[in-house]
C-alpha cells in the first residue's frame, strides 16, 4: 500500500513542513466548520501514528483536497476511485491493528487470549 501512504504523507508533510501553509490550513478547517481543527503530523517512527494519520486524512479527504487545489497542489489521486477505495482499506486495516496492539499491551498478554 506505498502508493496510498507515499501520497498521505506527502500531503501531510507538505501542509506541517511550512508554517504558514500549516496555519492557513487550520484557518481553513475553522472556516469550513471541520470537525477537526487540524491534520495529525507523520512520523514512521510510531506504527500507532501511521494509522490515526491515516484515518485523520480520510476523514479530511475533502479538506484537504480542497485546500491543496487552493494552493495550488493538486491531489489528483483524491479523484480516483481505486485509490480512494484503498485508502478506505488501508485505514480500517490500520485501525483493527492498532485496537489489538492496543489490546496485547500490558503483562500477561497472549494474542490467543484477545
């Protein structure tokens, strides 16, 4: 699934990398009445960050790729079903994953047990 996250994290790292692109991006979330005031950053450090970047992005999708039309960086992926459809699949994925590394924390654990 490179070809969906190489994308999120492009458009997330480009929104975070510059300060007034960060900013205007909030301003624009308020504007637009967002239920979130922001995007969450990308760090592959984290495995559990991956999955809630991505399904921060997904709920942002049309945000965001509204906001990057406006700057003028389009997400052309964001008009493709097939890539949408995997970044749908991709967030769920991450999302049962991180419930059950959420789930195996702490002693005594065992996966046959969850």
């Amino acid at each position: 699934m490179t070809n969906v996250t190489s994308v999120v994290v492009k458009c997330v790292n480009y929104i975070h990398s510059r300060g007034l692109q960060h900013r205007q991006f909030r301003a624009f979330l308020e504007k637009t009445e967002s239920n979130y005031g922001d995007s969450l950053y990308f760090t592959d450090m984290r495995w559990l960050n991956r999955g809630s970047t991505l399904k921060r992005f997904f709920e942002l999708k049309t945000e965001v790729k509204r906001f990057m039309g406006e700057i003028k960086m389009p997400v052309p992926q964001s008009e493709d079903h097939k890539w949408m459809t995997d970044l749908a699949f991709l967030v769920d994925v991450t999302q049962e994953l991180n419930i059950l590394n959420l789930k195996m924390q702490g002693p005594g654990q065992l996966v046959t047990a969850v």
